[in-house]
C-alpha cells in the first residue's frame, strides 16, 4: 500500500489513540498496530523482522538491573522499615505544626531511594500515617497529598526504574541519570516540605504539632535511628559504588537485592512468605516492563522504516519557532500521554522520536531524560489516571471521597509543574553533579 508518510503517522498514532482509550493494553496496542502496518505497508514476510527488533531487548545486560532492583525494594517493602522509619521522622519533627505531613514526605523520600515502586511506598504510607494525621485533627487534603506527592518521588529519586528505562532507550550513562536526579528529588522534596510548613504556620489548624506528652526525650529518638543504620547502608552503599564507578548499575542491583535478605533477616522479617511476595512482585512488575517493550520495538521499528522519525524530526526542526517552543511542546505531549499511558510505554514510545530532535536542537540528553521523568513524575498526580490516586482511593478510610482524592493532589502538582520549570530555566540543577563526576 502506498501512502504518504502523513497518512501513515495518523494511521499509526490514530489507531493507537482509539485503542488506548478502548482499554486495550499498551503493549498489545503497539505490538497490534507494529504488526498490521507492517503488514500492509510492506509485506507479510516484514513480520519476521520483529524477533530480531525484540532480541536486542531482552539480550540488553543493563535490563537485568530492572527486576533485581524491584526485588531489592519488595523485601525492603515487606520488612518492616517503612514503620521504623515514619517512626523515627515524626518523633524526631513532632515539635512543628504539620510535622506529621513532613515527617511523611521525608520518609517518602527516603523510601524511594530504597523502595523505588511508587504504589509501595503510597499504600504502606497511607496505612500508617493517614490515620495518624486524621486522629491529630489535619486536614485530610493536606494529609492524603503529601502521602501521594512523596509516594510519587519513588519514579525519580535514584535508584528509580525510570532513569534505567531512559538511560538505556536513550544510550546514556545510568550513572549520569541517577546523578542527574539527585538535585531534582531533593528540590521537588523540598517544595513540598516548603509548601506543608508555609501552610501550617498560616493555619496552624491544617496540621497542629504533637502535644507535649507525645513528644519523645532525645535518648529515645537517637534509638529510633539505630533501626535505620542498616537499611540506610545499603542504599549508600548501592548507590555509593554506581556513583563512584565501583560497580555497574547491574552488579550493585545484584549487590542491593542481596542485601535486602540481609536487612529482613536482621529485622526477624524473613520468611518464606516474604521471599514469595517478593518474587511474585518482581515478576509481575518486570513481566509488564518487558511486554510494553516489547510492543514499543515493534512500533517504534515499523515507524522508523517507514520513514516516521525523519518525518517527525524534519517537521519540528522546520517549525519557525525558537528551540524552546518545541521543546515546552514535547514537555505539553508528554504530559498529555502521561494522562493514558503507563510511563514505561511514554518513555519507549518517545525517547526514539524525540532525541534526535533534541540533539539537534543542541540540548544535553541527561537534561532532556530529566524533564522527561520529572514530567512523567508529575502525571503520577495528574487525574484522572494517575496511579497515586488510583493508589491513595484504594486504602482511604471511609468518608473521603474520589473528588477529596483528586483536590488534595492539586497544589502538588502545581508545586510539581514548578520544579519542571525550575529545571527547565536551570539546567545546571540537573547537570551540576554529572559535570563533576564525569
């Protein structure tokens, strides 16, 4: 069949549309589509070219970190170091209006450099500081958007599955993107952190301080630290060696999933149970990775040959704009798709497309990949897909409703919205620790 290439990309991305909104699972979508057009465009022997497109996936070395860090954070998960650990921060923060919502957003931070799964750290979050901050009389939007704004750093704060994912459709350093996403986490942390103390000292009835009596003596909040030496080690110590070009992010995932049957075994959390729970999870999570992918190569490899990236990139470096039009653009379509589609589906299905425009455009990839995921990090709180409400709806008490859920996430992605821009005008946010330590 012959057809321009403008037709084509409205057939591709058209029929994808419709069958995204039919409920159709992105990675059948895309395989689907990959598959008829190729088809029809070409022949039906081009369908044999697929396996080959698929293998250099699966054979990729760097994916094999992807389930050992999932792994690593099931059993941190399950180990009991969430409680220990909001344990220790609220104690530590009880003095301060809203240190409740605070210690929740920090533990949040701290969780994902060691859970890295944003539904994990959401769930066990909300089980054991929603009620606490409900029964201390916050407000229950400020409570339930600081579970979920924290819960959603677990897709950027390093080692986050993410930054993997666009390192290697990218072919950029790992070890760039998590130093790249350190400053970013930490400025997003901390606009929350901001945001929740700035309210609660103007309406100190939004988030009032632990009474006197329940405040602890210093002796028993340097104990509650002691919990958290071993867990804290790790996270150094895995992180640490990628940082330092010790290790690959492949060996020191192998170094971290081990390590995380050390610390259950320490906190008397090993079992049978525990280690199913964590290797039925990794394969669900990494099954789902791979069948996207799969679907992308497919897609992406029957757009490409036909022409599609060339097309796209001729029309957008044609545009007479200035490069950041285009590139707010791509920010606007990223976001966009983030409101349909699994970000393991975004990253695969716009990386191939747009870097090409990027590098042309003379603009840092690592910089680019950041935007992208910190993009991505705020959809997590986008209705009306986002996982963190989908998360938060399904452990909220009675009494809160979906439209509570949907308005609590609401001046979080604005503060999210603002360190994307912040990053944006700053580049050096982003790529000041990968100068230093290239």
């Amino acid at each position: 069949m012959d057809l321009s290439i403008e037709m084509i990309t409205l057939i591709m991305f058209g029929g994808l549309f419709v069958l995204l909104l039919i409920n159709v699972p992105i990675a059948f979508a895309t395989g689907s589509l990959a598959i008829m057009c190729a088809f029809l465009f070409w022949s039906p022997k081009a369908v044999n070219l697929f396996p080959s497109a698929v293998y250099g996936m699966v054979t990729n070395y760097i994916f094999v970190a992807v389930p050992m860090f999932i792994f690593m954070g099931a059993v941190m998960e399950r180990s009991g170091i969430t409680d220990h650990l909001y344990q220790a921060v609220y104690i530590w923060m009880g003095s301060f209006r809203g240190s409740l919502a605070i210690a929740t957003v920090l533990a949040s931070m701290v969780m994902s450099a060691m859970v890295g799964v944003i539904g994990a750290i959401i769930v066990s979050m909300a089980l054991i500081a929603l009620p606490s901050m409900l029964k201390r009389g916050y407000d229950k939007n400020l409570a339930m958007g600081s579970i979920m704004a924290g819960g959603a750093l677990g897709v950027l704060i390093p080692p986050s599955i993410m930054l993997i994912m666009y390192a290697t459709w990218a072919g950029v350093s790992i070890r760039q993107m998590f130093l790249g996403a350190i400053v970013p986490g930490l400025l997003l942390g901390g606009l929350f952190i901001a945001y929740t103390a700035i309210r609660c000292w103007i309406q100190p009835e939004l988030g009032p301080a632990l009474p006197p009596e329940e405040r602890a003596p210093l002796r028993e909040k340097i104990i509650l630290l002691k919990a958290l030496i071993l867990p804290a080690a790790l996270v150094i110590f895995v992180l640490g060696s990628i940082f330092a070009g010790i290790a690959t992010p492949t060996e020191a995932a192998g170094i971290g999933a081990f390590g995380s049957i050390i610390c259950a075994l320490a906190y008397r959390r090993l079992s049978w149970d525990l280690i199913k729970y964590a290797c039925v999870s990794t394969i669900k999570l990494s099954a789902m990775v791979m069948w996207i992918g799969f679907g992308a190569v497919m897609f992406i490899s029957v757009y490409n040959g036909l022409g599609g990236v060339t097309f796209v990139k001729n029309v957008m470096l044609g545009l007479p704009v200035e490069p950041w039009v285009i590139l707010i653009g791509m920010m606007v379509i990223v976001l966009a798709l983030g409101m349909i589609i699994e970000w393991v589906g975004i990253i695969m299905l716009v990386t191939p497309i747009f870097l090409p425009i990027i590098a042309a455009l003379g603009f840092d990839p690592i910089w680019f990949g950041l935007l992208i995921c910190i993009n991505l990090q705020m959809d997590v709180l986008t209705p009306p897909f986002g996982y963190a409400l989908f998360y938060m709806r399904g452990v909220a008490p009675k009494g809160i409703t979906t439209f509570d859920i949907y308005r609590s996430s609401i001046p979080f992605v604005a503060l999210q919205l603002t360190g994307l821009i912040l990053c944006m005008v700053f580049p050096q946010l982003i790529l000041w620790l990968p100068s230093l330590m290239r």
